[in-house]
C-alpha cells in the first residue's frame, strides 16, 4: 500500500515571524523565498492575517493588500492561506455583516485562497457570517475549533463544535492549539471524534505551535487519527514559541505509512534564506525555547509579561503570585473562555483589578462587555453573580443574541470618514484598512507613499552586534561613540570610532 | 489498567552541557541542583564520561573522581550513570584489560551504578571485558548499540547485535543515537524485534540527541514498541544539538497509556537552576537549532567543521564540496563505521587527504589503523585495494583478532609512570587520569591543589556582554579599553571604561 499523503501548510510568512519576531518581517525580506515556496509542493502557504496587516501599516509602512498582491503574483500556483477573526476581521471589535463581506471579497480579490476563520470564544455564529461570504466567493472556507484546557472542555464538545462548522459550510476543519497545550492523545482523540461522526473525508487541519516542546509528537498522533494537513515553520523560522519545523516533519514519516511528497531541495533553499534574514529581526526575538509551565498554570506567555508590566506601572510588581492564582478565578467566572487573544489580555487585565482593588470591585470595560455576552457565548457558565456586576457598572444589559446582529449597516460611514483621510487612494481596501485599525491607519496613509521602511537591522548593524557580543569588551562598528577621556589628567570630550 | 511506567534517564550533568556547552560546566555549578536530581524520581541520573573527565582537567582544574564522590553523597537515592568507550576507558586508545578492569573497579567503588557501554564501530569483543568487570562489580552493566545509517546497517543487524550483548551480561540494551538519525519507524522496529527475539522483559534504554528535530516523536514509537527507559534533558538544558526536554516528555504521555512518575515541582526547580546557569557558558554555545542536512550528507556538524579547518589551514578552503562528497566513498571503503568521535575524525580528516594528495596516495596513521582492523571489526567489509595501500604505507598487517589482545599489560609501568609526576596522590584514580589522558593529567596534577577554575563568565561579566549585545554600539562594562584617539590634531593612547 502506498503511504498516504499528508498535506503541509508552511508558516514562515505569517505565524512563525508574528509567533518568533514580533511580525516584524518585511516583504522584502520574504520575496526571495517565495519561488521555492511556490514550488516545494506545499497544501498551503500561510501569508496574511490580522497582526502582519497590523504590523504593515504600524511598524513597516507597507500596504497589507500590496503585500498580498505580491504573494499571489509570486506564487502563482500555491493556495494562499489566512488567519480570518470571523466577524471581527483583522480587527479588536464586531463588524456589521456588509463589513465582514467587502472583506472577504476584496481579500479573494487580491489573491486569497483559503480562508481559516476562527473566533477567540468559539462561538460558532461569530464565525458564520465570514464563512458564507468565502463560500460565496468560490474560495475555501476553512471553520477552525480553538484549543484549550478547562473543566469544561471536552473532546465530545470539540467534536460537537466540528460539526456545527460543517453545518455552516466549512470545507475543511481547523484544530488549531495557540498555546502548545495540544498533547498527542487528545488530539488523536478529538480527531477520531470528528472523522468516525462526520465521516473519514471530512477533512483536518492541525496547527500547533511548539513552545511546551510536545507537538511534534501531537501532529504523529494527529496523523495517526486520520488528520490531512498540518501547519509546519521552515526550520530556520522554527521551534520556540513558533512551530515545529517543516523539514523534520517531512523527514519523521519516513518508513511509516504516510508522505509529504515535499520537495527537500526547496525546503532546504528555503530554510537558507530565512536564515540568513532571521538574525537581522534579532531584537524582536522571544527568549522562549521550551515552556511547560502553560499546562499548569493555563497562562501564556504573553499574557504573564502583560500583567506583569500593569503590575509594575502601578508599584504592585511583587503581587504577581497573586494575580496568577486569580486568573483561573477569573477565567472560570468569564465561562472558561480559551485564553488567547483578545481574550486572554481582558482575563488578565481583570485578574490584576481584583488583586489591586478587590475582586471585581472594578471591572474593564472589555470584561464586562465579555460576561455580558458582546464577545459571543462561552462555553462554560458565566458567573451570575459577576454578570449582575457587570451590568451595573457597565449600564447596559447582557445579550443572548449574536453580538454582531446589534449593529447596524456602517459600510457607507466607513466609506465617508476615510474619505477625508489624507492620502486615501478612494480604494475599498482602504476603508477596510481604516475600518479596522482607525487609528493607525490615518498616519498609514498619510507616509505611504514614502514606501516600506525595514525595522531590521542591515547588514553591517548585525555584524556589529554580533562582535560586540562576542567580545563583550569592544566598540561596535556602528558610528562613531562620545566619550569622556582622561589624557595627561586633563578631561577632554573625544569622538571614537573603530580603526 | 494503570499505565505502563517509563523510567527517565537525566542528562543535564553529562552530555547536555557536553553537546550545548562544549563539556565546560564547573561542578559548582552542579551541585545546587543535585538534592533536585536524587528525589525527582529518575530511573538514573547521567553524570559522567569520557568529555567532562577531560574536561575536568583540562579546563576546569577538577579532579572528575572528586567530581564521581561528590555526585555520590548527593544524590544517594539514585543511580549514578556513566557513558564508557569499552576497551579505550575514556581515552583515545585500547587499553590492555588489567587497566579495563581497574578503571571499572575504581568506579564502582568511588560510587557509579550504570555503565553504558560502548564501542564507535559496534564490535561487541571491545565491549565484552569492560562487561564483564561491571559484571563483576555487582553494578548495572548495559550494552549498547551505536545506531547509524548506511547501507550494510539493517534492524535484523541491529537486533543481533542486541543478542550478543545481551550474551555478554548486558543486563540492558541502550540504543544510542548520538547523531540524531534514529526516525520513529526504524526505532519501533528495531526494539520490536529485539523485545520479540530475546523476550518482553529485555531492559531497552533509548538515548536520542534532538539536532535533527525528530526524536521526540522517535521516542513515542520506541516506547509504543516496549521501551523501558528514555534519556532526555531538562528544558533549560535541551534542544539543538542536544537532547528533548525532561518535561515535555513528561507531560506528552498524560492521557497516554504511560506515565513517568517524575515529580514536576521538583524538574521545574532543576529547569530554574540551569535557567540560570547556562548563560553564563554563552562563549561556548553552539548555534545550532534544528539540522536535517544529516539524513542527506550522513556529516555530523562537529565533522563539518572539522574538515572545513583542516582545509582552510592548508589553504583549501574552497574545496569543501569535493571532501564532502568524498566522504561516503571513504566510509563505505572502510566497512562503513558509524561516524562518531573518533571514527568520525578519522574519516573526515583522510577524505580532506584524498581531495588535497590524491584518492589515497597519503593515508593518516589513525584511518591505516581503522581500515586494518585496529579499532576492530566494521560491520560492512573493508575495500581490499585500501587495506593493501594501507598496509604498505603504515608497514603493519591486518589483523582480525581483538585489538586489546595485541596489548601487554601495562599497569605496573602506568603505575611507575604516574610516579614521577609531580602532584600525583599516590592513588590508582590518578594512574587512570595519567593512563587516559598521558599530555594533560601531568598539568593537571601540578595545578590541582590550586582548586577548581570555573570557565564560565561571572554574573557581572554575563550582564556586561547582555548589554553590549542590545546596544550593540557601547562599550561594555568589563575593565578598560586601550584606544588611539586623535585629540586637537595629536595621536594618545588612553585608557577607556564606562562612565
């Protein structure tokens, strides 16, 4: 019998660099890769989503839609991929439906070809509404379950969540486990589950990312369940809070009874050119190489440096112990949401609050408006104590009903203020850009047309890093350094530079 | 029914700071994490081998037996683990079997429980007396095999290999994957059918380094093919070219019908402990993360390296591509060793010789020695045309028996020798040091009363070289630096330091 065939969707565009360094990465710095990408074989190449569009337009002064366009261009026979927040968008807030459509048309339009639409709570009519609008544009709408850890988490329950995806249209069914808390037999479990009662063609996709050091070993299991695709990062983008590497995935099925079919010669051409780019975006790394701590204390990594700093601004930096025995509190009352974004900030966010004010004596906004109901449905209880808080302090009333369904049409308002954005090019992209980061987006406009401004270090700035690293004692070649000399006693102020 | 128990073998004090480190951690920097390592629950704690006895007196002015006793009174509760090159000790030559068993004696009785032992190109008759003498000592005695690829190396090899061991005392068979080229499929069949040929209840311990990025998955399989114990690394200490983290491997197999019983309180203090200590061996890290290239090139990257200096040095630099595909015909014409330390050298540095003299015109002593038997029997055959080369140039025949039987004994001479020696302490322990390493132990034992010289960067210096790596344009805070400044037109030297 020959060895079934396992697709693999590359990461180096997308999650690796947003997962690694901060998604700082610049198109430049990627094109090179982009043939050999296209050619390798892969299902998928990941290459847009909400923190690279963000990143573009905040830290790069690059066009998020040039980028894509780009891509498609450079990789003519590849399907695109991208990371959708259902009704969110790319964005923090709910879109009205129009929104959510223009978005995912212009988005086809440009290029994309599969669409993973997911929602931090996993509420299912949060997700609805975009899956339609790819169904409806031809592309492949992919439903994705977020994985987590609770008391009320199960496999029957991810199982069941599968389901109601395929019910909405999904063409595939993403498990995708943010966190690294996806150990083999769950996932061998919840994959079975969705292939013995949806059917065996149902089909899979398992993103992992690697920071507890488990995964790799989950996606052989995934595998082993029947799993169709996986979500890989070249290795030289790889490992850490990233993802497990492409080529030793490729190289662990050997003798088994599955093929990657992906050309090693590319892998490798690949793999060579991030590795030269990686060390330039040396200041944005993460210092994370294996983290197990997530699996007992349900608290990314993220998440902790984030209420560590809000500590520290308000002088409370040693009560950190006790913020993190209050956040299972916390998560619990909100319904067990998974933590991730943007859920895991407004848990955390909250957790420091009780500490520092007395449990929910004050609430966030974004708490309150989480218990009341206007992130959509978790799927634990929410404390009815603290939704009787919420409502209280936040005024308004908790909702059953979709959150979206409470807007009302805003395309055409959207339209008119970006209208009056200096340097708008009247394109539908553009609103969408202004849509969803108004507040970036108006300085984006402002600078486009001065072109893409790298954040990493050239070549000669990485050579002087290394050497002032490496000596610990040396002036880097970096400019030339004022210091203050003593010469023959007398004090003099003198410029150095390197011979 | 309960699940199946999986002993772990700890390498944080041996060949993780050996493959991460280059074997220079102090002992001092060991010790506080010990009392952690005896109650944590391992099957063994890995603490000693041929690199850090030499380490020990050649860079950190220890005396390794000290280290051996030290380790003893700590960590009473739990098995000692030593890595020992069968017939050469720890050294770099056959040894004569009267000093074999002296070296096996002295190490038993200064406090090691396990000896794994080995041999670089698997001819069980360099194992069978170091056996025997831990056999006799009453202490664990564990055969292994040095896992490669090639194509005379087959599981049936393998599996009969196990058998000789096994009838040889071997009262364990490891498999040892120092290379990381052990994939998942090949580790399940080479263990099923050891368990299946000599019975369930034959002790199987797996040691896989994680270069490759495979061999967490690799140890899944051998453990689902009825692997008893597995050898891995606490997360501070794991990864690249060393070994899978202790605590991912531990949290992996819940849910799983194994379990480790490792107390995770306890590995989260010995993580912490070695979180803190290893950037102070920043100068001796290897960058290397993940590397595939192994499976293709068959080149370990320490080879690599190696061959790449030797060529510069003679002004070749350019012509690494010619060695490198030189060196599968040198391997297969010398039956096709596994390429370890030292046969790894050996090879390299005679296919740097072809490429620079002339296939074979100039042999080194060391590859005649390999090609005629020396080191003992390869498992493939031999090129007949080089064994007559060979033989002509080295002025000696093949030999087929046991390298070790040529040899006289020699203890009473080393004992005369280590005499002379300034320093020596009149002990067996300090005939062995001499024995083992006869151009470093003379130093060693004149400087050992000065105490150990911990190689590794004070935490002051580790902040100093923190900072100039951020900066990467100051000068760092270790003493002064002597520049030639130009002040008012007029050269001075002077002496510069952070104000």
């Amino acid at each position: 019998m020959s060895p079934r065939k396992i697709g693999v969707t590359e990461l180096a565009l997308r999650d690796a660099h947003q997962s690694l360094l901060a998604t700082r990465m610049a198109t430049e710095d990627m094109v090179g890769a982009c043939e050999d990408l296209d050619k390798a074989g892969f299902w998928s190449v990941e290459c847009w989503g909400g923190a690279t569009y963000d990143s573009c337009i905040r830290f790069l002064n690059e066009d998020p839609w040039q980028r894509l366009r780009t891509f498609r261009e450079l990789m003519p026979n590849t399907r695109l991929q991208m990371l959708l927040r259902g009704q969110n968008l790319l964005g923090y807030r709910h879109y009205e439906d129009g929104v959510v459509e223009r978005f995912v048309e212009k988005s086809a339009e440009n290029g994309m070809d599969v669409f993973r639409v997911f929602d931090a709570v996993n509420d299912p009519r949060n997700m609805a509404k975009a899956m339609q609008a790819v169904v409806k544009t031809g592309k492949h709408a992919q439903g994705t379950i977020c994985y987590t850890i609770s008391p009320v988490h199960t496999v029957e329950g991810y199982v069941k969540l599968a389901g109601q995806l395929l019910d909405m249209g999904a063409q595939s069914i993403a498990l995708k486990d943010m966190a690294a808390l996806l150990k083999p037999q769950p996932a061998y479990d919840i994959i079975r589950g969705i292939k013995e009662t949806y059917g065996e063609d149902v089909q899979v996709n398992v993103h992992c990312h690697s920071t507890t050091g488990v995964t790799l070993v989950t996606l052989m299991k995934a595998i082993e369940a029947g799993a169709d695709v996986v979500d890989t990062a070249i290795s030289s983008m790889s490992l850490g809070p990233g993802h497990n590497p492409t080529e030793s995935f490729v190289e662990m099925l050997e003798g088994t009874g599955y093929t990657t079919d992906l050309d090693m010669d590319r892998l490798i051409k690949i793999r060579d050119h991030f590795a030269a780019i990686r060390p330039r975006y040396a200041a944005f790394e993460s210092a994370t190489l294996v983290d197990t701590d997530i699996f007992a204390s349900q608290i990314p990594g993220g998440m902790l440096s984030n209420m560590e700093s809000q500590l520290k601004a308000q002088g409370a930096g040693d009560k950190i112990k006790e913020v993190m025995d209050e956040v299972p509190r916390v998560k619990a009352d909100a319904g067990h949401p998974p933590l991730v974004t943007p859920t895991s900030q407004i848990v955390g966010t909250q957790a420091v609050f009780n500490v520092l004010f007395g449990r929910y004596k004050k609430l966030t906004g974004e708490f309150a408006d989480l218990v009341l109901g206007y992130y959509g449905k978790t799927i634990g209880e929410t404390s009815p104590e603290v939704i009787k808080i919420a409502e209280e302090q936040a005024k308004k009333p908790p909702i059953t009903e979709r959150p979206a369904d409470l807007l009302k049409p805003e395309w055409d308002n959207l339209v008119a203020e970006t209208k009056k954005l200096d340097g708008n090019d009247g394109s539908d992209e553009d609103v969408l850009t202004y849509a969803m980061f108004p507040a970036v987006a108006p300085g984006f406009f402002k600078t486009r047309s001065e072109g893409p401004k790298s954040v990493a270090m050239t070549e000669a700035e990485l050579k002087a890093r290394q050497e002032a690293a490496e000596s610990g004692t040396t002036t880097a070649a970096v400019g030339s350094i004022s210091y203050k000399v003593s010469v023959g006693g007398r004090e003099h102020t003198v410029q150095v530079e390197r011979a």
